[in-house]
C-alpha cells in the first residue's frame, strides 16, 4: 500500500519547505531571500554570466530569472551589461554592494548549514549529497 510519509519525492519537499524557511529567517535581515542567495553566490564564483546561462545553472526558468535578477538590480546587488553580440542577452556582475553582502551572509549561511547539520557526520552528508545528485540526474533524464 503506497504511504505518502515514506514517499522520498514528499519527504524531500517536506525537508526543502522546511530549509527554505529556516535559511529565509536567517536572511531576512539582510533583505535577501534564499533564492536571492543562491544567485548572489553563483556571480561571485561565475562573473558576468548571462540570464540565460544562470537560469540553467540553477535549474530556474528564464521569466523568474528575469524578475529575480531585477529585483536585485533594484536592490544595488548586480548589475547588467550589453552582450555587444547579442542585443536580447545580457551579462550579469555582482556590484560592490553585492559582493559586500555576500562577505557579510557567508558566516550567517555556514552556522545555519551546521546548524541543520547537527548530530550528521560528514560520511552521512556526502552520502546524502550523491543520492541527491543520483534523484537528480534520475528526474533530469525522465523529463
């Protein structure tokens, strides 16, 4: 009989809502959402990317890319420039202000990552980072 608790695909949304909202409480202070986070850290080890290259990268589609990547712009955090090659595509740099935020977010966001992280040895954390990457790879080729 099919047990919905035990379903990996609900457990795993489950602990996702249930990261999202710890990591998000952490960041409200910062005016920085998680998803914001992700991109912030994404530029500073990408520079210059386009929307369409980091919409791929971090599995999200363009149109929420768009509006993520303006919200942003609008908080001082990146910056956009012509592709002189392609008028429709642009390049995306974090600012100063962005990358000073992310210095002041990485302490924030490592405690966090120990925090939920308690009591797992690192053996158990790279085992479940290979079977999320394994569910991963599954759900992409299925699609």
């Amino acid at each position: 009989m099919y047990n919905l608790e035990k379903s990996v695909g609900f457990l795993l949304h489950r602990t996702d809502v249930r990261l999202t909202n710890f990591l998000m409480e952490k960041l409200k202070p910062f005016n920085l959402t998680p998803e914001q986070w992700v991109v912030l850290d994404s530029l500073d080890v990408d520079h210059g990317v386009t929307q369409k290259q980091l919409s791929a990268k971090l599995d999200k589609d363009q149109t929420t890319m768009v509006r993520m990547i303006n919200s942003m712009k609008n908080k001082g955090l990146v910056m956009k420039k012509s592709n002189e090659y392609d008028k429709r595509s642009h390049y995306i740099y974090l600012t100063n202000t962005g990358m000073e935020l992310k210095v002041q977010v990485v302490p924030i966001v490592k405690k966090a990552h120990e925090q939920i992280t308690t009591d797992i040895s690192n053996h158990e954390i790279n085992a479940l980072r290979n079977l999320l990457n394994k569910l991963y790879k599954n759900v992409e080729n299925k699609i």
